[in-house]
C-alpha cells in the first residue's frame, strides 16, 4: 500500500489579542484537493504566538476560552520574556504554548473526522493584528 504526502498551506488575518478564526473551511478544501480518502491531516499555525484548537465556533465560547487561559496566564504579572524583550506579549507566547501549535484529524472517507459542533480554529493570542501561516499537511491514500 502506497501512502501519499501532501502539503497545502494558505493565509489569514487576525484582530490580534483573543480572535478566534475558524479555519475548518479552508482545512476542508485542503484536504478536497489533496484527493486523500483514508488518512490523517495535520493542521500547524507558523508562529509562536498562536495556536491551534478545535471547538463549537459559537460567539459565547469564542469569548469565554481566551478568558479561561486569561485566569491560567494572566496579563500584568511579570515575564522574562517581557523583561528581555519589551514587547508586552510573554503572556502571549504561554498561552500559545498551553494550546500548541498544531493538531492531527483523521480524514474518513475524504473528509475531516469532526463532530458535528466542532470547528477548527486558530486562536491568537499576540498583541497586535497578525497575519498567519496555516499548513496542512496530508498523509493518506
């Protein structure tokens, strides 16, 4: 049994600080065009402010999960990061790396393996407007 790679990235903006983007559309189409039925794909948001999750993409919990990883890496305490850098986002690269930059869906049938209410989002969490990276990596037949 032969396995394919295939490698498919694209582009997108953030507002900055606690956006939410819900990127499953784009991941979708990637995996359409990678032409993969069985096989697993691999979502990775280039940077280390930002990271990858799944989710119900619904306004309450695009507003309530960047205040839980407020409560567990809080802004106003001191970082290292901050004292050697001065750019006010140590927080930023925590909680980022809390959340990890990447994760892996199966792909069934031609398609992403997610329930029905769950969404793949990027999660940003620099201090500024970003534009972000996405690769999604396929490995299937």
């Amino acid at each position: 049994m032969a396995f394919k790679v295939v490698t498919k990235s694209f582009e997108m903006g953030s507002r900055g600080e606690d956006d939410m983007i819900d990127i499953t559309k784009e991941v979708r189409e990637a995996v359409d065009s990678g032409k993969l039925s069985s096989g697993i794909a691999t979502v990775f948001v280039v940077g280390s402010t930002a990271a990858v999750t799944t989710i119900e993409f619904e306004p309450g919990l695009a507003k309530d999960f960047p205040k839980a990883l407020d409560r567990v890496v809080p802004k106003g305490v001191a970082y290292e990061h901050d004292k050697r850098w001065h750019d006010g986002n140590g927080h930023s690269h925590v909680k980022a790396s809390l959340v990890g930059p990447s994760l892996t869906v199966p792909v069934v049938g031609g398609d992403l393996a997610l329930g029905e209410w769950q969404q793949l989002v990027v999660a940003e969490f620099d201090t500024r407007p970003r534009t972000r990276k996405i690769i999604v990596q396929l490995i299937g037949e």
